[in-house]
C-alpha cells in the first residue's frame, strides 16, 4: 500500500501598501512558518516586543517561526508588494526570530 505525505497546506496573500498608508498587522501563530518577500518597494517593518526595525528591499525577505506579530508598512515614496506565506500546519515550538532569507 502506497501512502501519499502531502505537505502541511499554506496560506499566500499577496499584498500592495502605498506610501503613508497604515501599517499592516500581520501574525504568525505558534508552532506556525511564515515567509515574507518584498517583491517590490523598501518594506519597514517591526516586530511586537523587540525594539529594532527591519528594513528590506526588493527581492529580500525573512522567515518566522511564531508566535509573532508583525508590523509592516511602505518606506519611502514607492508602493511596497509583499508575498506572505503561511504554513497552516503545526510545528515544534520555538521562540519567534527573524532571519534574512
């Protein structure tokens, strides 16, 4: 008998943000992956409880392991377009931390 392992199913959200729009809250659940790609635009971005920013261009991106919320906006004077995927299955806990991918 032949089992097929599929892999756990992921969210995607592709996002546009112009200049001096509010930021966007993005969240990353526990035991949850996440990947964040600037696919244009300068993207600033925050992290609930830590007290440096992040601040990536075009064709950058991190990862995430959750729990975490996340602060996103457009820096500078062109539209910001971001990839966001999520993992929607579980894994092992681990503390959150951002990594340049």
């Amino acid at each position: 008998m032949n089992l097929l392992h599929l892999s756990p199913p992921t969210h995607i959200l592709q996002l546009t943000l112009a200049p001096g729009q509010p930021v966007m809250l993005l969240h990353c659940r526990a035991g949850q992956r996440a990947l964040l790609e600037v696919l244009s635009g300068r993207l600033w971005l925050t992290q609930q409880g830590h007290s440096e920013d992040l601040f990536l261009q075009a064709g950058q991106g991190l990862t995430l392991q959750g729990p975490a919320v996340l602060y996103a906006g457009a820096d500078g004077s062109t539209p910001l377009r971001l990839r966001w995927v999520q993992e929607a299955g579980a894994l092992p806990a681990q503390p959150a931390r951002l990594s340049a991918a």
